[in-house]
C-alpha cells in the first residue's frame, strides 16, 4: 500500500520547485544567492523524484534497487516509468549526486540549459505518478 498523502507533499515540493525555476530569469542567476536557490530548487526536485519511487518500490514491494539510477530501472521494469523518461531522467542521477556531493561543479549554464529545456520531464513524472497513484485500490 502507497502512502498516498506522503507522495502528494513530495509531488508538491516539485511542482513547488519547477514553478520557481520557471519564473527564474537567465540573468538572475548571474546573482550569487539567486544562483545558489535555483540549484536548491533542483535539489529539491530530484531528492522528491528519487523518495517518491523509492516509496513505490518499497510499498508495492518491488526488486530492492541497488542505487538512484536502480530507483527509475525498477519503476520503469514495472511499468510505472515508459522507457522514454526512464531514459531522460537517468541523467539526472549524475546531477544529483553532483549537488549534492560536488556543488561547484554546476554551472550556470547548464542550470539555464535544465531549465528551460528538461523541466517537463520532471513534469511528466508528475503525472505518471498520479496516474499510478490513482490506479491504487488504498484510500488514504
């Protein structure tokens, strides 16, 4: 049994982020502390990403992944993730583990590039996982 309200809060925290990206201007992030929120909202979107099907796997007690980039493989092996946007957010595994670990390794650009070419992949896992949740038989 998925617990429904915990996925909607993080799903929340992404839409939350996404929105925030979307309004952040290319020349804004020229400003250090604007700069240093926008690589925390994305932050902030792939740790969700990452609960959530970790969630899933461990309620619907599916294969124990091995790792961030195991989380998508064992969503998508189920047939939660189209093999489409398993494949377009495995890359975000790298970039993930680089804010977390490796901060100063973003660039500006490539938090730009994120922005205004790969926030609808985050947006389409949205809905994929209302889609699953809606399909489960639990009440919340």
């Amino acid at each position: 049994m998925v617990n429904k309200e915990e996925l909607y809060q993080r799903l929340d925290e992404i839409r939350e982020a996404i929105d925030f990206l979307r309004k952040v201007k290319s020349e804004e992030l020229e400003i250090k502390e604007r700069f240093l929120l926008a690589r925390y909202h994305l932050q902030i979107i792939l740790e969700a990403m990452f609960t959530i099907g970790n969630q899933i796997i461990v309620n619907s007690v599916l294969r124990k992944p091995t790792g961030y980039k195991d989380i998508l493989t064992v969503l998508c092996e189920n047939k939660i993730l189209d093999k489409d946007l398993h494949d377009r957010l495995i890359p975000f595994v790298d970039l993930r583990n680089r804010l977390v670990h490796s901060y100063w390794k973003i660039s500006k650009e490539e938090l730009v590039q994120i922005i205004k070419v790969h926030l609808v992949y985050f947006e389409r896992f949205i809905k994929v996982i209302l889609s699953y949740i809606g399909k489960e038989k639990d009440d919340v």
